[in-house]
C-alpha cells in the first residue's frame, strides 16, 4: 500500500456530526478545524482571510505555476537562512570536537570526564528550556527569537575563547545550551507551517544540507585556525571560538533582515510577499491541513497534547537517531586520531569529506521521500546503511575500510534526520500541538545527546565496542518503531475511510506513512 495515505480536509463538521464524531474520536482528535471551504478560524473564531482567499481549481495549470513560483520564493528567504542557523548546533560540536585533539585539555585542566560533562550540560540546559524557547517562537515572531538567540550564541561561543579552566568551560556551556534551546525545534516548527506535508522532507534536507556544510566547512576553518596558535598571545583552539563566535553574531543580525514570520503573518517579513501570494500561501496549507491559524495562547491549549502517545514515540526515534549523530558529530576527530592512528591536522580535515558526502544521501532520500510519499520506508533504509557502517567502523581490520564506514554512518544519520522531521510534522495538526512536539521530539533528541557523549569510551580505542553495538542497536530500534507506526497508521486510516474516525481533529486528514 502506498505511504501516500492523506487527503485534503474537507471541512468542519455541523454540531450534529461532531457530537457523532466525538464518541468514536480518540480524545485528542475532538477539535475538529476548519477549512477553506468555510469562513471560520480553526477554532471557532471569525477568520477574515479566508472569506477573500483567491479561489481557484488548485489542479488548474495556473494554479500549479503560482504554487511553483511561490514554493521556490519560500525556498529562498525560508531554507536558506533556516540551514545556517540550524548549523549552530554542529557549528558548536565542530568547533569543541577540533579543540579536543589540540592542547585545549592540557591548557585548562580538562580531563576526557570533564569533557563528557561539558556536552552533557549543554544539552540538558538545552532540554529544560525547549518547551517555553518554542512557544516565544509563535509569541515573540521568528524574526526577533531567532536574530536574539543567534546572537547570544555568537556571544557565549566568542567568550569560550578565554576561559582559564574547565569550571568555566562548563558554566559558558550552560549558557550556550540556553540559548540554542528553541533552534531546532523552532525552526522544525516554523518550516513545518509554511509547507505541504508532500514537500516537507525535501526543505528538512535543505536545512540539513546547509547545516553539514557548515560543520563540513567549520572542520577546514578549525584547521587553519589552529595554525594560529600563538598570535595574539592565544592558542590555536581559542581562536576556533573567537573567529566563529563573531561569525556567529553576525549571523544573527543578518537573520533578523533575512527571515520570515508565519504564513498568516507573513506582512511582517521584511520585502517578502505580495498580498495575493499571502492568500495564496495561506489558503495551500489550510487546503491541506486546515491549521493556519493557532487559537489563543493558554498553558491548557499547548500542554493538553501530552496524551497522545505517537508524538512520544517519535520523541523516541529522535532520541535514538542523536544518540549516533552526537557520537560522531563530538567524537569523529578523536576516533580517527585515537582509534585510527592520524595526527592532528589530519584528524581535523579528515573530520569534514563525510560530512560532504551526506549531501548526496540527504537530497536523494528526500527527493524520493517526498515523490512516493514514502516515510517510513525512507528511515528503514537509511538506518540499514548506518549499521553497514558502524559495522565497518567497528569490526573491519582496515583503516580505509572503517573510514568508508564513518562516510556511510554520518550520511544516513543526516538523511534520516530530515525523514524523522518529515514524519512526526506530517502527522500532527494544529499549531500548539506542532509547538508541543517540536518542543517535545527535540529534548528526546538533546537527551540521546546526553547518551552519545559517554558512548565512546577512551580506553575501549580503536574498536569502541559499547559505541559500536549501542549505535547498532539504537537502529535497530529505530526499525520497530516504524514496523509499529506503520501499523498502526494504516488502521487509522481505514477506519477514516470508513468514517468511523477522525483524524487529528480535522476532517479528510489521514496519516502519512
């Protein structure tokens, strides 16, 4: 069966038909929304714009070119700036992964714990303010939260360049970890509002690809940073932080110009849409998942999603997919220092290729993703070839052999990145609770950071055997869990056909699998 297994919403139900609805609907699905088929706010309040939405046949050849024209703006002004911030995160493991094989340990006193630790507390700084940093997302705009803490990042980043001890690594630590806290999930947030789900997982893979390239690009820049060493009275690691704190600032004065607001406030952007493209814009994704507008902000109407179990068994997914990219993204310059015999510099450069090549994999998988709206077998794949290469990198006797391995592990874990974003955001609706499982499915994914900073074990050099079989296994497990979604969707959807079921709370809308 075809993973394609969605339709468009076809409109609210009248008080008669919901009452019906509701004692078939699973709890969380009793909001029913609305369309564009009628003149109503998804949650009941008067929507002005959808009474003057330009109305087409949206199979009509004009239709279809204006959407082009349009999609290809957003990928524009949207994915580009949304891949450089969402580099921060990697920007940040390249920049301290590169420092850990100079004289960084030695310089403040930092042992391999203190190391672990100071990873450890940037992500849980990070988890316990995902909720709140990806509500003032939708409260704030994207142009204010994202520009501030962009900047903040830059700052911290720029003041980790003169720390004297480890103390202080772990406090500036704590604070980076704040501030990145609403990236990732708010960013997954605000993309996932101005797309169809059909074309989701090809813009996750543009803000993957422009987040590996700058952890790619950030490995060669620390290279020749660390060539540095000795200016200014500074070590090479220090100007690594310097440099790209800067950079970093930058950034987030540029994000503020560059970025757009959500769809129905897209007016805000600076020089972006033209009122028909607006309509236009916000008319598509109500067409599609009839959840344009978010009702009003109360702790009740983002908390109450908390009862739906499939957005923890994403969270899990999440979970299991950082586990490997933080092991790799912190520990790759190591590994090939340690565990496969190279210096220094060659340990920073050949950090980058793999990176590189998980451009090819990302793009590809989420071309055919999105073309055969297929998700879980997309993920299925990509996490067999991240065992072929942990299996590689464990268990072959040679040095090519495992370095092909971390090539093959990184790019499956970039590409199945993007399918996991395009999995959960295609199967929610409604804004507070996209909100809620940005914020949720991201500390999953900060705490299985938490587990992939201690997987790699300095005494267990060259074969890391407990990184290699937890890496194995985590996928593994991430192959139940889609055997599991998949099963599940597929009985939900037939029961939607059958009318006995609504889905998400929005009539038509059916699981995507």
């Amino acid at each position: 069966m075809s993973s394609s297994d969605h339709t468009e919403p076809s409109g609210r139900l009248n008080n008669g038909a919901s009452k019906k609805a509701k004692t078939t609907v699973h709890a969380h699905e009793t909001s029913v929304r609305s369309t564009p088929a009628t003149s109503h706010h998804i949650d009941g309040q008067e929507d002005d714009l959808d009474n003057d939405i330009v109305s087409q046949d949206s199979d009509s050849p004009l239709r279809k070119a204006e959407e082009r024209r349009l999609t290809r703006h957003l990928d524009l002004r949207l994915c580009t700036i949304a891949g450089l911030l969402f580099s921060l995160d990697l920007l940040d493991s390249g920049i301290i992964s590169s420092a850990s094989v100079t004289s960084l340990f030695d310089d403040i006193s930092l042992s391999p714990t203190h190391y672990s630790l100071s990873i450890y507390i940037f992500t849980i700084a990070s988890i316990l303010f995902q909720l709140p940093a990806t509500i003032l997302v939708r409260r704030l705009g994207p142009r204010v939260f994202f520009s501030c803490t962009t900047a903040l990042f830059g700052l911290v980043t720029l003041c980790t360049a003169f720390v004297r001890n480890w103390r202080e690594l772990v406090a500036l630590r704590v604070l980076l970890g704040i501030s990145m806290s609403g990236i990732y999930p708010g960013l997954t947030y605000l993309v996932s509002t101005w797309y169809l789900r059909r074309e989701q997982q090809k813009r996750f893979a543009l803000l993957q690809t422009g987040e590996v390239f700058v952890l790619a690009s950030g490995g060669i820049l620390n290279y020749g940073l660390q060539h540095l060493d000795g200016r200014a009275g500074l070590e090479g690691w220090r100007w690594m932080f310097l440099v790209q704190g800067l950079i970093a600032i930058f950034l987030g004065v540029i994000a503020y110009w560059w970025l757009v607001d959500f769809p129905e406030n897209s007016q805000r952007s600076f020089k972006f849409l033209t009122p028909a493209q607006t309509k236009l814009a916000v008319e598509r994704v109500q067409r599609d998942r009839g959840d344009v507008h978010a009702e009003q902000f109360t702790p009740r109407a983002v908390l109450r999603h908390w009862r739906d179990p499939k957005i923890y068994g994403f969270a899990c997914m999440l979970f299991l997919l950082n586990l490997v990219s933080t092991a790799l993204s912190y520990f790759l310059p190591i590994i090939l220092q340690s565990g496969m015999g190279f210096s220094t510099g060659e340990s920073i450069l050949l950090a980058a290729p793999p990176y590189y090549y998980a451009i090819v994999p990302v793009l590809l998988s989420s071309y055919v993703s999105d073309r055969y709206q297929l998700r879980g077998p997309v993920v299925v794949f990509n996490s067999l070839v991240l065992i072929l290469g942990f299996a590689l990198l464990g268990f072959s006797g040679n040095v090519a052999a495992r370095y092909a391995g971390t090539f093959l592990a990184t790019g499956a874990y970039v590409s199945n990145w993007a399918a996991l974003s395009a999995y959960w955001s295609n199967n929610v609706a409604g804004q507070w609770k996209r909100v809620f499982t940005a914020a949720v499915v991201t500390a999953f994914n900060g705490a299985g950071g938490v587990a992939g900073s201690y997987i790699f074990r300095a005494d267990e050099a060259p074969r890391y055997p407990t990184a290699i079989w937890t890496c194995v296994a985590s996928h593994v497990g991430m192959i139940a869990f889609v055997a599991v979604f998949t099963a599940g969707f597929w009985w939900a959807n037939g029961r939607q056909r059958l009318g006995r079921r609504v889905i998400e709370g929005t009539v038509g809308f059916r699981h995507t699998y």
